[in-house]
C-alpha cells in the first residue's frame, strides 16, 4: 500500500502513563461520555516499574495524564518526584488547573517539569459554568494566575506554558477574546477542534478541519505508547477505550518493550501497511493521523 517505513525500535520514544481515569469535571465536548469506565487510579508500584523500564532507554517525553485529572491522584506528587528522578525524558502535564493551588505548583516548578497545558476553554465565567461542569472558574483562573507568578518568580524554572480551549458551540464566538487575553501571559496558546462526537474516538467534528491528504500509516504506531491507569496499553491518544476482542496486552504482566515488539503491535502495523485502517481501532474514524503524517503543525491552531 506504502513505501511508508519507520524502525519502532526496541521501546516507545513517547509513553502516556495515565495516572487518573477520574475527573472532577464533566465537560461538554469531552469524549469520557462515550467511555464504560471512568474512575481509577494507577497504583503506585505499577507507576514505578513503568518508570523503572522507561528509565533504561532513550525516551522522549513521559505524559503523566491521560482521560482523567491527573492531579486528583492521592500520590500525584510522589509519583511525579519519582519520574523526574528516574528519567531525564521531558514531563509534559495538562490539567484543568482546578486543584493547581501554591504547594502543588510550587513543587512542579521545583521540578522544572517542561511542559504544562491548562485545558481552559474560556475567558467568561459564563461561558466557563456552559463548558466546564462542576468547574470554578475564579479559583482555576487564580491558580493559573499564581503558576505564571510563581514561574517568574523561581527564574530557574523553564516550565513551558500553554493554555488551550476547544472550539464548540458553546465558546465559539468568545475564542478570539480567549486568544486576545491570554497570547501575552503565557508561551502557547492551543486552540482545538472538536472531536469524538458520537463516540468516533478521533473523528474530527468539522469538516472543515479534514485535510484531503492521501492517507498514509500513521507514525504514532512506531512512537507511542499509552498505559492505562489499569495497566491495558493502548496505542495513542485517541485510543479512548480499547475494546476487549482486541487487546494489545497490560503492564501489569508484561514488559513494555515486549509488547512493544510483540504480536498485537506487529499485526497493527501491518495492517496500516497495508491501508486497511478500517480493520484498527480508533483508526478508522481518526483523522488526526493526517497531522502526524504531514510535515506542518498539529491539528488544532497554535496561536503562539
């Protein structure tokens, strides 16, 4: 189907190790309404041991943070501790800055994670009440507010920030307001598409956000890995739910690197190979693999 080859190597470049499948908001747009379970943490040893492999080779970037808030974690702090001692990999965070008050900020700075995204999607209190279900707009824009403070204030800290919003219905004429505000006050600002309606785990809403790319095999199936707060793996970040009947296999009893290079990941990528896309899940409603494949920016407008 493709000339299209890339070596996956003997381990991911980037791992997603999802420390909370719960969160404290329902947001409207959000793709957790299509999931049958939604509320688990990743316990501690298994964190560990996942850490433990990803330390002993060259990774990339660690994502603490999957389909849940990751600082709802009882241990949140311990584990980020943990992984910042045992991999020089890049820490790239998001959150929804609900629970980011001064001590759990201040000991990221600490750390000198590299990257944080505040999953935001408004500058109105009443656009933010619409969006961001069970939310506090006033304290989660004092907290954001705080961490840019603190981050001037500890002038070492090279923690990278973005705030980001998804353009809905719900916020769509105050984006250019959301850009306006915060463009000056941090180093990215991320705005998103919609996607997932329906439960069509990466299928963008808009048409309008579709490019007309001839499809090629998408290049996260050689770089990534997500790791489910229970252990399942799961193959990018628009794998939402991994259906049972097709299982890539669990961290709790296997090796990163053996699944990695094991069946299940094989008979994927060969399946893209051969252009049945179809045949995969969430492949066959993706459309971001377009961005993965191309060489321009990420689906969604990075405004800065």
């Amino acid at each position: 189907m493709s000339n299209y080859r890339v070596d996956p190597g003997p381990f991911p470049r980037r791992v997603t190790v999802e420390l909370s499948s719960r969160c404290n908001l329902t947001c409207r747009m959000c793709p957790r309404r299509y999931l049958d379970q939604t509320d688990g943490f990743m316990a501690v040893d298994l964190f560990k041991r996942i850490v433990d492999q990803i330390s002993a080779h060259p990774v990339e970037a660690v994502v603490p943070f999957f389909r849940g808030e990751a600082l709802l974690h009882p241990q949140f702090l311990e584990l980020i501790h943990y992984l910042r001692a045992h991999t020089p990999a890049r820490i790239q965070l998001a959150t929804n800055a609900l629970l980011l008050d001064e001590a759990p900020a201040r000991e990221l700075l600490d750390l000198e994670i590299d990257f944080i995204s505040f999953s935001l999607d408004a500058v109105k209190p009443e656009t933010y009440a619409k969006i961001r279900i069970g939310g506090n707009f006033t304290r989660v824009m004092r907290n954001v507010h705080r961490f840019l403070e603190l981050r001037q204030i500890l002038s070492r800290s090279k923690t990278t920030v973005q705030v980001s919003a998804t353009r809905s219905d719900h916020n769509r004429e105050e984006i250019a307001a959301f850009i306006d505000y915060w463009k000056p006050r941090v180093d990215r600002v991320r705005i998103y598409p919609e996607h997932s309606g329906g439960g069509r785990f990466g299928r963008l809403t808009d048409p309008a956000n579709q490019r007309r790319t001839p499809r090629c095999p998408c290049k996260k199936l050689y770089t990534d890995m997500v790791i489910y707060s229970d252990g399942r793996v799961g193959i990018c970040n628009h794998d939402w739910q991994r259906p049972d009947d097709n299982p890539i296999g669990s961290a709790t009893d296997r090796e990163i690197s053996a699944l990695w290079q094991g069946d299940a990941y094989r008979r994927l990528r060969r399946l893209h190979q051969d252009g049945r896309w179809q045949e995969v899940v969430p492949c066959g409603h993706c459309d971001h693999w377009q961005a993965v494949t191309e060489a321009q920016s990420p689906i969604g407008d990075r405004i800065q």
